[in-house]
C-alpha cells in the first residue's frame, strides 16, 4: 500500500515540505496569494495550494 498523499502541512513544516521560509508563506498570505487555516493554535496551508503558488511563480519569472 502506497503512502497517503498529505493534503495540508504545518505552517512549522513548510520549510521541509517545499523549501521555503514560514515568513515567505506568511507574506503571500498577507498578499491574498495563499491561504493559511487555523485549528486553535496550529495554522495549516494546503499542499495543493502551495505547489500552484510555487508554479505560478516559477512561470512568471
């Protein structure tokens, strides 16, 4: 059986799951580019969200 593909990551985690800084994320945040969901203390991004960012902005430089 293959490994469940992960549909959100923590905001603690998003430097290992895509290599960029927490800040950055926070800031595309800010910016209405991602957005970040909150359970009581922990904040969350979508994966699949993030990697669409991440593409827009590899075809935009």
């Amino acid at each position: 059986m293959s490994k469940a593909q992960q549909i959100y990551v923590r905001m603690a985690h998003v430097h290992e799951a895509f290599g960029i800084h927490k800040a950055t994320a926070y800031r595309a945040a800010q910016r209405g580019e991602l957005t970040i969901y909150k359970r009581g203390v922990m904040s969350f991004l979508k994966v699949a969200e993030v990697e669409q960012w991440i593409e827009k902005g590899v075809k935009a430089a």
